[in-house]
C-alpha cells in the first residue's frame, strides 16, 4: 500500500497540528517521523489510519482518497502499535493479540498457528502468553503490541513511540529486534520517535518535523551531512551515534 498526505492541514483549536503536509511513504521501506514534542509526528499516524480527518488536503492509499464508506477494511491492511502498548488489562497476552482474529471468525488451528508464529517473530517467551498484562515486563508489553498490531498481516504497519518508556537495556534490545523484524517482513513501516538514535538506527528515511512542517527528509546520514538549516544541525546533534553537524565559523 502506497500512502500520501496530500497539502493536509489539522488544526485543533486556533494552532494547526500538521499544516499543509505533503508526505510520501516510500512502499517497503521504514520511515521514522522524528522531532520534538507536539511537532505533529503522532497527528500525521491518525491521520493515515482514519482516526481523525484532515481539515483541509486528502490522505490516500493506493493514489485515491481514504475510504470514508470502509474504513474498518483500510484499518485491517494497516496494523497501529500505541504509546505504551495500550493492551486491554482484563485480557492475557495471548487474549490481546489474538482479538481481531476471534472478531473475525477465525477457527481455533489458525489463530494458534498465527500466535506461535508471532511469538517467535517477536521472541516473546511461550509461557508468558498466558499472563495479564500487569504481570509483563515493559518491554513484554511492547512485544505484545507489536504481535497484535501484525496480526492480519497488514501492509502497512504504524508505531508511536514504541520505545519510549522502557529502560535504556531493554530499549536497546527491543530496538534490534524490530529492525531485525522491519527486514524480514519488508513491509511499509512509519515509525514516530523523537529519539535520533533510534531513528537513524531503524530508518531508511528520516523526515524531521518542526511545527507541523516537514523541515528535512531523506537518509540519516544525508541529514547529518547536508542540514537544510540549524535545526537539523542542532537537532540530530542531539543523538547517540549520530554524528552532530555544526555551521561553519564565520
């Protein structure tokens, strides 16, 4: 699935979250939307997944606008992992991913064959498919999302901070995992973070927003080498592993 967002605005109240946006998301790739808190990042995720509507400009899938008569069927080709997880406390591991498939009617030899698959796609442990969430670690719940998200083999899979509230080693492993999951699967994937690191560690494109605005997009390393402006400069100088890019003196 190919997905843009056509000269979109969205505004809440009298300040606009993404204003005038024109993005493209290169099909099998991994693109990291990264800048600074309240950028517009996560808006441009719900914007994609019919959460909320543009108030000016179209989103698209495939070259025509969302669907606004099947929108249920666009959320099945695109799997979404949340901040935290957002996994339901009364359901076990295995409860929560499995969700849309018991939904949907599947019988009881698929869901479990696409469950083991998950499990060892995510290297999440057998044994703590059978637990409830408060009783997993950070980085299991994150796991688990990430199999809920996958679970109807979607085209496109969207993540929002996976990242962000786990411990520096646990962060650091879960970080492998999904860039080695992102190259097995190659499907589209749009990752939001604010972390460099992370971005230049997972991405194949960098776009970096500033107030709702695309300020620079390409390969971590074509930002890192050519800003467009100090802010890229300073921004990415930010990161772990990424080389920091300071004007020339004058």
């Amino acid at each position: 699935m190919n997905l843009r967002l056509a000269g979109v605005t969205k505004r809440y109240g009298a300040g606009a979250a993404v204003d005038g946006l024109d993005l493209t998301f290169a099909s099998g790739k991994t693109t990291a939307l990264l800048g600074p808190s309240g950028c517009g990042k996560s808006t441009v995720l719900r914007l994609l997944v019919a959460l909320v509507t543009p108030d000016a400009g179209q989103v698209e899938a495939d070259g025509r606008p969302l669907p606004a008569h099947d929108i249920e069927a666009l959320r099945r080709r695109i799997g979404y992992v949340i901040q935290d997880g957002g996994l339901f406390p009364h359901l076990t591991a295995a409860g929560n991913v499995t969700l849309m498939a018991r939904h949907l009617g599947w019988d009881a030899a698929r869901i479990a064959a696409r469950l083991e698959e998950l499990r060892a796609l995510t290297r999440f442990p057998a044994d703590g498919l059978t637990r409830y969430p408060n009783e997993l670690s950070g980085g299991q719940v994150q796991r688990v999302a990430i199999m809920r998200g996958l679970l109807l083999d979607p085209e496109v899979l969207l993540l929002d901070e996976p990242l962000s509230a786990l411990d520096p080693l646990v962060r650091a492993e879960l970080r492998d995992d999904l860039r080695a999951i992102f190259r097995s699967l190659g499907k589209t994937v749009i990752i939001v973070t604010h972390d460099v690191g992370e971005a230049a560690h997972l991405a194949d494109v960098v776009v970096l927003m500033r107030d709702g605005r695309v300020v620079q997009q390409g390969p971590m390393a074509t930002l890192a080498a050519t800003p467009a402006d100090p802010f890229v400069a300073a921004f990415l100088a930010t990161g772990n592993g990424v080389p920091a890019v300071t004007e020339p003196q004058r």
